[in-house]
C-alpha cells in the first residue's frame, strides 16, 4: 500500500473529550487532516519535543530516544498503520547496522518519539478515509483550529464548571504581559508542569503573530 505523508500541525483540547487532548496529523500533499484523541501524559510527552522545551530531567521518551542513541539505533519513520473499533495502531520502523526493525507502539508514543528524531509520519488511504476530515478553507498549517473526530466517536462537548474553568484559566493568561508570561513559563516548567507551560507557550506565540 501506498504510505501518505503527514504532519503533526495542532495539538490542543479535545473538542468532544473534556480531559483529553487531540493531536492533529495534516496532509503533506493535500487538506485532510486526521485527528487522534490522546491522554494528558501523552499531549505532554509530544508539547515538550514539538515546543523545543527543556525539562529539568529527561521524561521517559527522551529517556528512551538516548538509548536508542547510545546503542546506534536509528529511527527512520512513525508508521500509522491501522485503526480497528475506533483505536489507531502504529509502528516504529527502525534499523541497526543496515538491519530493519519493526516495532509496534501505541501511536500517542510513536508521535512523541518522531517529534524528538524528526524522522517522517506515514499512514494510509484507508485510514484517512475512515477517520480523516477535510478542510473547508485554507488555515494556518501551524496552528489551525482543531478537527473534530469522525461521527462515530463524537461526545458531548464540556458543559458548565468544567468549560468555565477552561475559560478563567484562558482569560488569566490573555492579562499577562509577555515577560510575565515568560517568568511563568519558567516556573511552571521549574515544576515540571508541561501541560499548563504548553498552554503558556501558545499564548506566548499568539502574542508574536498579531
């Protein structure tokens, strides 16, 4: 089968799952995009290596990416390469002394792991057209509004305290300046508290596109 190259081109809330996030895989050579829901832990450990952060000791994929190093281990690709009942399944093509290994991963890892080799994200027709969403008009490929998964796998969007607390805390950040959000950047990432510098970071960002 023929492999279709993507990139990672959003990462943020999901918009259907309150406590999970959605990493958004983009079309290389075309506008669909392909949504996965993935955990907190999981968001983060793609943020760090995505946003260039630099945590005060190695989290388990950095931990994983320096074995790999040291033991001349190559990371050529992040292959997803099936979805079954609504879970996407992957594999690392990797190769040591000109020998290829395949290895299966969860594709939450195998995301976190090519973001830190910088190495291609490959999947196929099949999957796009059972869980791909195509843009209706042309949006920042870096950071474009996020896709809503397929039908099948919609849920109720937050309600109630859950959503005003994502408002309070969105508002809180909008009335720093940007070296207040800077001093906050650094202290949040002092406490190892990736989910909420990634959120800093992006208002830090938004800040420098106006």
């Amino acid at each position: 089968m023929k492999k279709i190259p993507m990139d990672i081109v959003a990462l943020s809330h999901s918009v259907t799952q309150s406590h999970n996030y959605a990493v958004v895989l983009g079309e290389k050579h075309g506008r669909r995009r392909l949504p996965i829901i993935i955990g907190a832990f999981e968001a983060q450990a793609i943020a760090v290596a995505w946003e260039r952060m630099a945590p005060n000791r190695p989290l388990t994929h950095d931990l994983f990416k320096s074995m790999m190093d040291t033991f001349k281990v190559d990371l050529r690709e992040v292959v997803i390469n099936n979805l079954l009942d609504g879970v996407f399944y992957a594999q690392l093509i990797c190769y040591r002394d000109n020998i290829r290994y395949e290895i299966d991963s969860r594709t939450s890892d195998a995301l976190a792991m090519a973001v830190r080799f910088q190495c291609p994200i490959y999947t196929y027709e099949f999957i796009l057209e059972a869980a791909g969403v195509v843009l209706e008009e042309q949006e920042d490929e870096r950071r474009p509004q996020p896709a809503a998964p397929s039908p099948s796998r919609r849920e109720k969007e937050p309600q109630g305290k859950e959503k005003d607390k994502e408002k309070d805390k969105e508002g809180g950040l909008n009335t720093l300046s940007i070296d207040d959000l800077n001093k906050k950047l650094e202290d949040v990432l002092s406490k190892e508290d990736y989910k909420q510098a990634a959120q800093i970071r992006d208002e830090i960002n938004r800040r420098k596109t106006r």
